[in-house]
C-alpha cells in the first residue's frame, strides 16, 4: 500500500533561499563597507594609518641616509652594502616616502643629511662612521634590529595591510642583521 504524499506546505522561504539571499547581502555590505570616508580621504587610511605609514618611511629613509655614510666612509664595503641600502629605499617608497629622498639603483647616492628624524633609529652622530668594516657593520646592524624590533612591536596597533607590510619589513630587517654581522663578513 502506497504512503499518501503529505501536504506540507512551507510557511516563509526555504532554506536555499536564505541562503542565496543572505550571501548576497553580505557580499553587498563587503562591497560597499567602508566607502564613506569621514576623514576627506579617499584611500580609506585613518589618521593612525597615515602617522604609522609616515614614520615607517622615515625610519627607512634615515637607514638608507645610515647606509650612504658608511658606503661613503668605507667604499671597501660598498659591494655588500648597496644591496641592503637598495632594499631599504625600497621599503621606504613602499611606506609612501617622496621618491627623491630614496632615489633607485641606478641612480647615484645622495649625500648622506645630517638631520634624520627624531624618531629614527639613525641618531644625530650617524654622520660618524666608526673607523673599521667590523665596527661599520656592527652599527648598521643595530640600526637595522632596532628598527626591526620597533616594527615588529607596531604590528598589534595597526591595521591588516599595513601590518603585513611592517611584518614583512620587520623580517627584511632581521634578515639584513643576520647578513651584516654573520653572514655578510
């Protein structure tokens, strides 16, 4: 004997329904989530954003100032240093510092300033390049894991992508101490 077909009829939508609409909803708010911008700006950066990406690039540009003074103090090192100072203008553009201050590769060095920013890990006496390769390298290298280790602890207070851009240049950083004091001599 044949079980009858039972007339249920659904009340509201189904579940297929739900949840086709709901992620297009979603999919919805994620596209326009954002898009106003109470600060002027249209890149969507906050305040904190923009601060933390400006000393970012000021640090990098005090190192690459740091790297100019020893290359020009101690050419025997320049072979070893160029690549390290190139990354370093790199990082320093990637922050959103002025391309002239960290000119490309193929352009020649600036002098080095005597004034780096307060905040850089590149102190007022940078200028002065101690008298060997080892003590040269050893200062670049306390430069670089300060700087390393100061980003590394920004990383909590900042938002996503720029957060991967400091971890990413935290371990560059790291990676040019390994190569300045074991790696590179």
């Amino acid at each position: 004997m044949p079980f009858p077909s039972s007339p249920r009829t659904r009340s509201g939508p189904r579940r297929r329904s739900l949840l086709a609409v709901g992620s297009t909803a979603l999919a919805l708010a994620g596209c326009t989530a954002g898009t106003e911008d109470p600060g002027g700006r249209s890149d969507g950066q906050s305040a904190a954003e923009r601060r933390a990406r400006a000393r970012a690039a000021r640090d990098s540009e005090g190192l690459v100032e740091r790297y100019d003074a020893v290359i020009a103090a101690r050419p025997a090192l320049a072979g070893l240093l160029r690549p390290l100072r190139e990354e370093a203008a790199r990082h320093a553009r990637a922050f959103g510092a002025d391309r002239r201050k960290t000119p490309s590769p193929t352009a020649p060095s600036a002098p080095p300033s005597s004034a780096p920013s307060p905040d850089s890990p590149v102190s007022p006496s940078a200028a002065a390049v101690p008298g060997n390769d080892r003590e040269a390298l050893a200062v670049l290298a306390a430069a670089e894991r300060e700087l390393a280790d100061r980003r590394a602890g920004t990383l909590l207070h900042v938002p996503g992508e720029l957060a991967r851009l400091l971890a990413s240049v935290a371990a560059a950083g790291a990676a040019h101490v390994y190569l300045l004091t074991e790696g590179g001599v």
